[in-house]
C-alpha cells in the first residue's frame, strides 16, 4: 500500500472548503434576492463557520510539503474549479470564452511556482 502524498489531503479539504464558501457566498443571490440583506448575511455567516474549521487544517496539512505560493496557487484555481459549474449549472450563467482563457492564465499560475519539481519529474 502506498502512502498518500502529503499534498492530497490538503487538496482535498481545499475543493471542500471551496464548496461550502462558494454556496455560503453565493447561494442567497439566487434563493434570498428579495430578503433584506441582514438576515442574509447571518445566514452566510453561519454557513461560513463550518467552511473555516475545514480550510484551516487544508493550509496546515500543505504547509510542511508546501511553500506558501505553491499553496495559494491552487487554491485559487480550486476556487474557480468549483464557483464556475455553480455559475453555469445552479445560477444559470453563460459560459463565455472568458472562463477557457481565464482558468488556461491560472494554470501557467499554478504550473510556475511547480516548475522545477515538474522538471525534476521530467529529468529535466
């Protein structure tokens, strides 16, 4: 059996993390529209409460493998990996070719902090 890669759990706990931001975030746009915006936000806030315990541990499984770019990186791309299928599927938004030409920008964010331990992968 091999050992899962320290990376991976953290990865995990980040799609999750960004999964209940996103819905706290953005769910009341679509369900509360017509609610006075205090009651929305409470209700956001509680959702809120469970994403921090979950992001918390993600950064603190990544960190020791990690350096805090290579971190935050793929964070952002989880972010938009996850708010851009709500976008389109749960609020019904236009895919635009902005989305292809802005999520193939935040590759080469990701691929370049990665870049010498790709290589090294390569023998390059």
């Amino acid at each position: 059996m091999t050992a899962v890669p320290p990376p991976v759990p953290s990865i995990g706990l980040l799609y999750l993390s960004n999964g209940v931001r996103t819905f706290a975030w953005y769910a009341h746009v679509r369900n509360l529209a017509y609610h006075s915006w205090s009651p929305v936000a409470l209700a956001s806030w509680r959702i809120a409460l469970v994403e921090h315990p979950v992001q918390v541990p993600a950064k603190r499984f990544g960190c020791p493998v990690l350096n805090l770019v290579q971190l935050k990186m793929p964070q952002q791309v989880i972010a938009l990996t996850v708010f851009v299928p709500c976008a389109v599927f749960a609020m019904h938004e236009p895919v635009r070719p902005d989305f292809l030409w802005g999520g193939l920008r935040l590759e080469g964010a990701v691929f370049f902090p990665f870049r010498p331990q790709i290589l090294a992968c390569l023998g390059l």
